[in-house]
C-alpha cells in the first residue's frame, strides 16, 4: 500500500438550478493530497438510504427524469417542484456530492502518526460525500474495521446503527418502557429487533405485508403487527397494552398512521382508568417522525386526550444532545458487532454510473423494503 493517488476522481453531482432543474451528472475532478492529520479513502461500498435521496432528487419526481447524457457520461435532468425551491435557496447552484455514508481502503495520508497509522485498513466512515471515487477526510473521524471484515460490511456502520440505537437511549432518557416501530421489517427496523431482544425491551413491530410478519417472528420478535390486515388496530391496541408502549417512532409520516399509534396508547392508558376525565388519560404518549416513505400530510384525528406530542426526530441533533460519552458508546457496540446485530444485506451492487440509470432509480427511489442497493464507486463496468 502506498500514498501514490490518481491525480483525478469522479463524483456524482446533484445541482439545482435558479430555474427550477435539478440536474445530475458525474464530473471528474481534481483529487488533492491529504492534510498532515487526513486520509484518503478508496470508496468501496456505500448505500443508498432513504435520507440520502432527499439530496439526490431535491424533490423532483424521479419518474419524470430526462436523460441528457451519453452512455459514456451519463446525466439527468428533472423538474423541482415550485413549493419545494425557497427552502433549496442555499444550494441553488452548488454542485453538490450526496451521500450519507460509507467503506473503503485507505490509499494515502498525511504525515501526522494518527493518520499514518490507518494507511491499508479497512474503515466506515460519515459526514457526507461519499458518492465518488475518494474520500479525504480526518483520521480520528473513521471506524476501523476489524481483521476480516469487507467495506460492505461497514458502509452502513452509521445511519441505521445509531438510528436504532439511539431510539432504546431515547425511550430509556424519556422514561419509557416499551416502544413501537413502524417499517420495521427495513435493515434498520431488523437491526432495533435485534437491539431489543439482546436488551430486553419490549418492541411492537408495524409492518405492511404479511410475509414480513413471518420474517420478523422468524428472528425472534414477539409483537408483530401488519397495517394491512382487517384487525390492524385490534392487534395494535392488544400489543400496545401487552407491552405499556408510550413512545413511537414512525418511518412513514404521511397518513393516518401515527394517529392510530397515539389513539391505541390512549385506549390501553385509559383501559385501567378509575374515573372519567375529559382530558383523557395523564400518561404522556409520544410519536417521533423519522422518516418520509409516505408524502402524504400527516392527519392527527385526535381522541387521545391531551398528553401527547407528534415531533420530527434526526439522528444528529440527538447525538449533540446526549453528548460525546454515549455516541462514543454507541459506535463502540457497533464496532463489536458489526456483522451480527448491525448486519445489513444488499440486493444490488451498482456504480456510479449506475446510479444514473433510470432503471435501477425506479427500483432504489421507491424505498422497497427488502431491496437495498449498494453504491460501489471504485467499481467500472
């Protein structure tokens, strides 16, 4: 292994215009050598997470794209919608390379021992940024990897790992004493399974279909509810009561859905009640939005009294939070157990390239539970 660099990399670009385009392209460009502190990772293995396709598209509707490429560099153009446009104001005109995440080799350093010490190791890495070829970044801000394991192991060693993890410290933080997950049969949603189960807490699991269902009780979880079936919220309000789950996290945020959530806490507070109050029941209930799979308004029907809170939640602002002693302590288990409790599975391997492909963007934008692409820039097809 040696500090030897190309002089040149490609990136995947995602600019919006002042009129209103996004427009997508690869761009090869200038590869610096690393600061006395940095190091350049050969990017190997990055995913492709729901938070990562707000960057990418800025809104527009992926299904109207344009190709305005060639087979040799391909390119997009599509359409931002108009309502979308005031809140982009900050990167009108910036090229921007998305992604949230990723793995690879260090190829090259600085001269400080820190970094000189990671040259040839396989690390995970976030920050932004990964959808090119190299990453130059700080040394003390990649995850090594341990002896044997892939950068496709690693690249999702952030998001979803943290994600899950930080949703059990929020419920413990806030004096919860059970939780309720919706799109949980994703990677992450098997990820807080398995958190749960190790930990013994108990977890209400919403999912969509009934094959999931039956995926999740395979892998040990014991309250699985499908928004499918005709007794949903029979089986909602049995589990919630079960488990005295109070605090939710919702992927799905359009919709009726986290208003079921609160209404079933409502009814399993309520159930033990002594006396009427026209306030409802004093238990706080509480829903965190995390995620966007339905675009829809979010509509509150509200018949759950009035102690309860409907919030955004992200990662980030949550880590800043709980300050640097507990994000060190969830990247420390993720760490130890990368290949088992925070395993992630890939169905589809592309390039950069192919990211461009509107065939494969009508299969990766659609957010398909089970199906999961990986982004490997180091591979040329």
């Amino acid at each position: 292994m040696s500090n030897t660099l190309p002089r040149t990399q490609l990136q995947l670009h995602s600019l919006v215009t002042p009129e209103g385009e996004l427009h997508l392209s690869l761009a090869e460009t200038p590869l610096a050598a690393p600061g006395s502190d940095e190091v350049v990772i050969r990017v190997e293995a990055s995913p492709i997470n729901p938070s990562d396709l707000g960057g990418l598209f800025a809104g527009a509707n992926w299904a109207e794209f344009e190709s305005v490429g060639t087979p040799a560099a391909p390119a997009l153009r599509g359409r931002v919608p108009a309502a979308s446009m005031p809140a982009l104001r900050p990167r009108i005109g910036e090229r921007l390379v998305v992604g949230n995440e990723s793995a690879g080799v260090v190829v090259a350093t600085g001269d400080s021992p820190e970094a000189q010490a990671l040259l040839g190791k396989t690390v995970a890495l976030n920050g932004g940024e990964m959808y090119q070829q190299f990453r130059t970044l700080k040394a003390k801000h990649c995850l090594v990897l341990r002896d044997g394991d892939r950068p496709a192991d690693g690249a999702s060693s952030f998001v979803n790992p943290l994600t899950s993890q930080a949703m059990v410290e929020v419920m413990r933080m806030e004096g919860h004493k059970a939780l309720v997950h919706t799109a949980a049969a994703s990677n992450l949603g098997q990820m807080l399974n398995r958190i749960c189960i190790a930990d013994g807490v108990d977890l209400v699991n919403v999912v969509r279909r009934p094959e999931q269902v039956a995926m999740l009780r395979a892998q040990g979880a014991k309250w699985v509810v499908d928004t499918s079936a005709p007794d949903f919220e029979a089986e909602l309000l049995a589990a919630i009561t079960a488990t005295g789950a109070t605090l939710a996290f919702d992927a799905i945020g359009g919709g009726e859905l986290a208003s079921q959530l609160l209404t079933a806490m409502e009814r399993a507070a309520s159930a033990s009640a002594t006396e009427y109050s026209r306030y409802g029941s004093a238990t706080h209930k509480q829903v965190y939005i995390y995620g966007g799979l339905d675009r829809s308004p979010t509509i509150l029907n509200r018949a759950y009294g009035m102690s309860w809170g409907v919030n955004g939640w992200l990662l980030t602002p949550f880590l800043q939070r709980a300050g640097v002693e507990v994000a060190e302590r969830l990247r420390a288990r993720v760490a130890a157990e990368l290949t088992t409790t925070f395993a992630s599975h890939y169905t589809d391997e592309i390039t950069l390239a192919e990211m461009l492909d509107p065939g494969n963007i009508a299969q990766y934008a659609k957010y398909s539970t089970g199906r999961k692409f990986l982004v490997n820039p180091a591979l040329v097809r």
